[in-house]
C-alpha cells in the first residue's frame, strides 16, 4: 500500500539489468514457430546502474533509485532504513515496528516503487540481497521482495497479497506467485486466488552473503503471463501460464513480515535496476 502521486506508467523500454558497476549477465529464450519456448539462456554481457539520489529514511517520503521515486514505508525508527552507500539500501525490522498504513499484525520497512508496470508488460528487475547473521527467522510469512498489485485499480476495499512475491520460509528463500481471471475479487478472503509456490530452495539461505537475483515478468493473467527467475546465476523458476489479476504493478522491497516473530532481522538491498518492455534477454 502506498500513497499515490502522478508519475510516469512505462509501457516499453530496452533491457539492461545489471547488479553492480562493470559487466553482468543477461539471458534470453527462443519461441519456435510452433509456438514451444526453449529454456532460457544463461545471461549475456550488459552494464549495470542503480543510484540512490536525495536519500531520506522518514516515512512516507520519496528518494531516488536512478530516475524512478521510492516511497519510504516502516516505523521511522533510527534502524528502520539507512543507506550506507550510493547503491545500497540497509533495512531492519523489530517487533512492533509497522507502517503509518499498517496494523500492529505486521512488521514492515519497505520501499515501494511510483513506476507503475500495466499488465501484459515485461519487467526486467535486477539486485543483490544480503540477509544479516541473525537468530532463525520463525516468521509465519516473510516478504523480502514483491510485485505489489496496484489495488485501487480494482475498486475500493480490495486488499491483495502481492501476485509475485520472494518470501523467507523458516531459513529458506521461496518464491510465491498468485492469479485471479480479471472480473474476480481477488482479495484473500474472496476464494478465487490461485496460489503457486514456484520454487523453494532446499539449503538454508547463506546469512552475511549477497545473493544475485535476476527476474523476467510478464504479470498478465491469461495464458501469456510468464516469470523466469535466477539466483546466483542459476534459473530457478520458468514458469509459463496466468500471473496476477489483470491490474497494473509497482515493485517493493525490504522486510515485511507476520509479527508472530520476535527476531531483529537486517538486510542489505543493493544495485537495484528496473526496466519494462520485451524481454530482451
């Protein structure tokens, strides 16, 4: 959820979804005449960007990340968010910290993206994450990045879980997607959500080191929605059917959880990069 302002929807735009200052990698697909799909392709080479700009850590403020404004969303704790660098985002959760917007059900510090990406558009999205050393997470759901449904865009009193979500199960990095036909309520409480845990990762998450994550969506929830994502280089989602609920989506990221748990959690986000259209990979 978040305060809306007037800001540019990008509808296409070419592909560079680099992770940090230098060369990265890229991949692609190829559909057949017969309309089949190979397996993606490991990346290709490209440069990389992701600058923060007039960075403030108060709530319901806006700061930069290249030309795109991220709204400031948590507890405005001198822990809540900090940017120790020109590329990374440090954020950190303790119970009772929740939004401006939340209930005390939650504990939240997250950024959320003004770039509105409509449905049936590709969005290319590249960063790291570093999940610090810390007690086991006992969290009954943990969010550390998603594709949050623009909910107004459906009417009022609809409240959606995000249709792409990369979760933290127990010590385990998750990925989680959701669809609804469009002209279904797709709110959690209605039963028309289709829920898909897309891939779990059998070892525990490796605290203290960054992950390199690397994500295609196409959050179009006909038969042409797809979501191809990698981490460490390594594909481990590709995944071709119906994604979302037909409405329009904003990236967020940082830490949002069930305030089931007690544990201070921090983690680092860094060289975050954005762009829509086809995917050129």
């Amino acid at each position: 959820m978040k305060e809306r302002i007037i800001a540019p929807t990008i509808f296409a735009a070419g592909f560079m979804a680099g992770l940090s200052s230098g060369i990265h990698c890229l991949a692609a697909t190829d559909t057949h005449v017969a309309g089949n799909t190979s397996a993606t392709s490991q990346p290709a080479n490209a440069k990389a960007v992701g600058s923060i700009t007039s960075f403030s850590a108060r709530p319901r403020t806006r700061f930069q990340i290249d030309d795109t404004s991220y709204q400031v969303q948590g507890a405005g704790r001198s822990w809540s968010l900090s940017s120790p660098d020109s590329r990374t985002l440090r954020f950190e959760i303790r119970p009772g910290d929740y939004a401006w917007f939340d209930s005390s059900t939650v504990d939240r510090s997250e950024i959320a993206s003004d770039q509105m990406i409509m449905s049936g558009t590709s969005a290319n999205i590249a960063y790291t994450f570093m999940l610090e050393p810390g007690v086991t997470n006992t969290a009954s759901w943990f969010v550390t990045a998603e594709l949050h449904n623009d909910d107004e865009a459906l009417g009022p009193n609809v409240h959606t879980s995000p249709p792409f979500a990369i979760e933290l199960a127990g010590e385990h990095l998750r990925i989680v997607a959701r669809h609804c036909p469009t002209g279904l309520n797709p709110s959690n409480r209605a039963g028309n959500l289709k829920i898909l845990t897309l891939w779990t990762d059998p070892n525990p998450i490796r605290r203290g080191e960054f992950y390199d994550i690397k994500i295609q969506a196409n959050l179009d929830n006909t038969s042409s929605g797809h979501l191809y994502v990698w981490a460490n280089g390594d594909q481990v989602v590709n995944y071709h059917g119906p994604l979302g609920y037909g409405a329009p989506t904003y990236w967020e990221e940082g830490l949002y959880r069930s305030a089931d748990a007690t544990q201070t959690v921090a983690a680092s986000f860094r060289n975050l990069r954005i762009t829509t259209g086809r995917d050129d990979l």
